[in-house]
C-alpha cells in the first residue's frame, strides 16, 4: 500500500472529534501522538505546541541544504462529531474511494501534505529553503489551534490543504456570528393588554433581516465567492401555551466576503434594531456580536498561485471556496496563503469519502511546489 494512503487510514481510524463541540469527546491527542512518530520517522525535526490541555499542535520542519525561501503545509487534526454514522472510524475503501469520518475534511489534506515530505526526504530532501508540516487543532471550532501557530512560525507562503477538489482557490468567505433578544412582558394568556409577545416581536426583527439577506443577495457579486448572505440558525422563547413569553432569543449567521468592513453584521443588526425602536417606543430588543471571522483573497496572480497551477496537477485557474479556513489566520499574520487539497464529499455528513487517486494526485502537486519555492 502506498505510504500516503497508509497514513491516511491510520488517521481516519483514530477518533479526533473537537471537544469544544461534542462534550467529553477525544480531541487531537491521540493523533497527534501519531503524526508525532510519523514526522520523527520521515527526518524532520518536531516541535509541539500545547495549545490547550491535551490539545497540541504537531509541526515538523524539514531544512534545506542552503539558505532560501519557506513554505508552509498547514491542515488540522479535528473534527466534527459522528452522530448518525455507523462505523466512522473504520477506514472502508470502495470503488477508489476511502470512507470515514474526516477521510476528506481534512485528514487526506493531512496524509497528501505529509505524503509531499517524504517523497521530498526520500529523494535526497531539499536543495535549499524549508518545508514546514503544521497539524493544528480546534479548526472546527474557534481555530485556537492556528492562533497560536502564528505566534510563533512564519513562512513565505502557505497552503492549507482543505478539500478544494484539486482546484486552487485563493479566497474564502468569513462570518460573524450574533445573538439577538427581543423582551416582552409575561402576562397569562388571556390578557393581552397586560402581555406583551417577545416571540411575535422577533417576528419583525426575522423580517427586516430577510429583507437584508435578499438585499445582499441582489448584490453584485465577488468574482470569486458570489455574495454576502445571512441566515438564522437558532432560535429559543416562551415557556407554556398559555402565557405571553417575555423573552425571545435568536441566534444568527453572516457570511462576509473580502471588501466589507469588519463587524458589519453587528453593524446591521445595530441599525434594524434602531428602526424597530423608532417605529413602536415600546419596541425592546438587543444584540450582541458573539464571535468572528473574516474573509481570505490573495491576488490571482501572486507567484504562489501561479506556481502551484504551472505543475499541471491542478484545475485550469484559480477558484473561491465558500467555507472559512485557517488560511485567513495565516495571511492575516502576513503569510501569503492558498488552499489546495483533495476530492470528496459528505463534509459533516453521516457519509463522508475521500477519492483515493485524488490525495495522491495532491501529494505529488505539493511535493512539486515544494522543490520550486523553496529556493
């Protein structure tokens, strides 16, 4: 069996849900643990970074024989939970295809970009330059994993090896997240002038932002990420059937694209709530801006892109990815970042598969780019 995809079922087989997300869950130690023995056994030389308790991020260097430019390989270890899936750590291979959970996001990003040092290594290393592996944690969550990496690496350039299906995408949308309340007056139901409706009352405030999201949606779009849009994800109030409920909360998501200012989804949840106050004095509403992140572009054009689409083992040109990655944490510590990585389906689905020809099609693509950069 290829080397690559050995890897890659030995991490597929080992539970690494994020604990931020499932309670009680494995977290990336066990894994870690893995990826440490793999990087030592390759040549390179590891480092780990306890980012949280039992939670550290992997990152293997290998250095070139003379001075030159650095290059980072950056995918993350968590992943999401596997409730509704049968047999989630046991690697099945089909038709060209692995199953399992996080066979395509990411631990075949992972298996390709480890896969690219050793073909390196085995073939006498690197001219010159250095090749950085960083396996980070918490990307499914809060990306704690990638905070901490950057306080103490850098690079000339970066890519992370999330899904993109082989394509090169120098873009990604972000998001910021905002919780909302509406406050009412509890009263029995039979009394509506002494009850006042928190849930009708977040009914108004659920109007004005679907008028807002088919507002950014009418938008001219980014070439690469379409538009902005928004969406409420999770909504709570009352307490019985027969009483007016007091409270109404609403939990709410914004997809940003690059061009919009930072905090503009509190922005606009600011103005809504103002013109709901100024239509009816009795209008009682707050919000509050829970968490965030913003959106990644690097010019088309820049050599690392270019660069990586020269090998001939990629897409035609470069593409946009909808989903946020740690690729926007590391160009906002001003490493130059893309995103290149395999071809599958089912991300945070009960099926999830990665194509096998696929990784090592990426594997060979990295280990190509590598030799190239690192000059």
């Amino acid at each position: 069996m290829d080397p690559t995809i050995r890897l890659l079922r030995q991490l597929v087989a080992i539970d690494s849900i994020n604990p931020s997300l499932v309670s009680g869950a494995a977290g990336e130690a066990a894994i870690a643990r893995a990826l440490v023995e793999e990087l030592r056994g390759l040549g390179l030389t590891v480092e780990l970074q306890e980012v949280a308790p039992g939670r550290p991020n992997i990152v293997g260097t290998l250095a070139g024989r003379a001075p030159g430019r650095s290059l980072m390989y950056c995918g993350h270890l968590d992943t999401v939970g596997v409730s509704g899936m049968t047999r989630p750590f046991d690697p099945v291979e089909r038709d060209g295809r692995i199953y399992g959970r996080g066979s395509q996001d990411m631990k075949s990003g992972v298996a390709a970009m480890i896969g690219a040092a050793r073909v390196i290594a085995e073939s006498g290393g690197l001219d010159s330059g250095r090749l950085v592996i960083a396996c980070v944690v918490d990307e499914e969550h809060a990306s704690i994993g990638a905070d901490a990496l950057v306080t103490r690496w850098r690079a000339d350039g970066a890519v992370v090896t999330e899904p993109t299906d082989l394509q090169v995408a120098v873009a990604h949308k972000g998001f910021e997240w905002v919780e909302i309340e509406t406050e009412g007056r509890a009263a029995h139901g039979s009394r509506p002038r002494e009850g006042r409706d928190a849930i009708r009352l977040m009914g108004r405030v659920l109007g004005a932002l679907d008028a807002l999201d088919r507002d950014l949606q009418s938008r001219a779009p980014h070439a690469l990420l379409g538009t902005a849009s928004l969406h409420a994800s999770v909504i709570a109030g009352g307490h019985e059937l027969s009483s007016y409920p007091d409270r109404c909360h609403l939990q709410m998501e914004r997809r940003t694209v690059p061009g919009e200012p930072p905090g503009v989804a509190g922005n606009e949840v600011e103005a809504i709530l103002d013109r709901l106050r100024r239509d009816d004095s009795e209008f009682r509403g707050a919000h509050k801006v829970t968490f965030g992140r913003p959106p990644h572009e690097l010019a088309a054009s820049h050599e690392l892109p270019q660069m990586l689409l020269r090998t001939g083992l990629t897409g035609p040109n470069p593409v946009g990815m909808s989903f946020w990655t740690d690729a926007a944490v590391l160009s906002g510590a001003g490493i130059p970042s893309i995103l290149y990585g395999p071809t599958g389906a089912g991300l945070h689905s009960i099926e999830e598969w990665v194509d096998v020809p696929s990784v090592l099609t990426c594997r060979d693509a990295l280990a190509s780019l590598a030799r190239d950069w690192c000059r």
